[in-house]
C-alpha cells in the first residue's frame, strides 16, 4: 500500500513481527530525479531525498477512530408555506426517502439508520490488560442519523431550523457488551432538508 502527501511517499509493508507493520517515507526531492526509493527488492520510480523506515504496531495505521465527534452545526432555510404547510411538505419529503417521522411538540424528528447519511469508523477496543492481542478493531453494527426538526413564525411564510447528530452501536467482542460512540454525517442529510424546506 502506498500514497503520496505532499513532498512525502509512504510504503506500508507486512513486518516478520506478527501484529506489526514496517512504515517506510520517502521524502520527495524534484531536482533529484535520478533517486528511487526501494523497499524490500522493490523499487518505486519516486524521487527521493532520504529514505527512513520505522515499525508501528498496526492499530497506528487506522485513523484514530473512537474519539468524540460534535454534532455538525445547525442549518436553518425559509420557505414563504405557513407553518401548517411547512411540516407537511417537510415530512412527505422525508418519509418519501425513507426517514422514519414523527411529530413533536414544536416540530419534527426524523431517524434514519441508512449507510447515505452516517459515516462510522472503526473502534479500537482494548481490555484493559497490557497484553497488545487483546485489542480488537470493531466496524459498526449499527448507525443511526437524527434531524430535531423546528418551524418558526416569521413574515410571509416560516423558518425552518434543524439540528442533525449521529451515533454507532458497536460490539465489544473481548466482553460481548454493546457501546454507543458519535459519528460523522456525511452531509446528506443537511441538503435533503434544506431541499425539502425550500422545495
């Protein structure tokens, strides 16, 4: 596996130590046109400047998944309906996605467990116990997106104010519990409301 960011080219190769992998950069020299870098008898057609490589244990190479993610910002559109009609057209549109809509006492929430509208990374769950093996990298089973959905009076028609959220349920197979942590949205959601306001 390779990339390239920026002046730098990083290799990621298996290592003989099991549970590990060998991180080899290349740092990109343009006027050295001539160097390559050369991993393990294979040979890049990357220039380079200096070559260094290091051991990091795998779970290093994942994005740091588990930390705590805020909810996006909330959005807010205008449509010139009365309030009435807003909450209609608001939730026709998104029943008509498939979000499941129900009525609150100012507004709408709609919940949603399709992959379109949550991103959820891996968790590195741990035991506990200094034993390294015991880490496991969990997908998510299950997603979930969230939309409070609000409608205000205002001149010639009403506004529209929404705050989205998104959660994972995980298992934890080193104990067989089960764990929520926040997730990203991938933006779906936030134009299909604004879509479905402003029609």
């Amino acid at each position: 596996m390779t990339g390239v960011i920026g002046s730098t080219m990083w290799m990621v190769d298996s290592s003989e130590t099991p549970g590990y992998w060998r991180v080899t950069l290349c740092r990109m020299e343009p006027r050295d046109l001539a160097s390559r870098c050369k991993v393990d008898g294979r040979v890049t057609e990357e220039p380079m400047l200096e070559r260094w490589t290091l051991r990091v244990a795998t779970p290093l190479l994942v994005l740091v998944a588990g930390c705590e993610t805020g909810p996006p910002p909330p959005g807010a559109a205008r449509t010139s309906e009365p309030v009435a009609a807003a909450i209609d057209d608001v939730a026709t549109t998104l029943e008509a996605e498939g979000l499941n809509v129900e009525r609150t006492a100012d507004g709408l929430r709609a919940t949603s467990d399709a992959s379109a509208f949550t991103r959820c990374d891996p968790v590195n769950v741990r035991d506990g116990s200094d034993d390294g093996t015991r880490n496991v990298f969990t997908p998510v089973s299950e997603k979930q997106a969230v939309a409070d959905i609000h409608f205000t009076p205002i001149d010639r028609g009403t506004r529209v104010s929404w705050q989205t959220s998104y959660s994972g349920r995980y298992h934890n197979r080193v104990n067989n519990t089960w764990f929520e942590r926040s997730c990203d949205g991938t933006g779906s959601l936030e134009r299909l409301l604004e879509s479905a306001v402003q029609g």
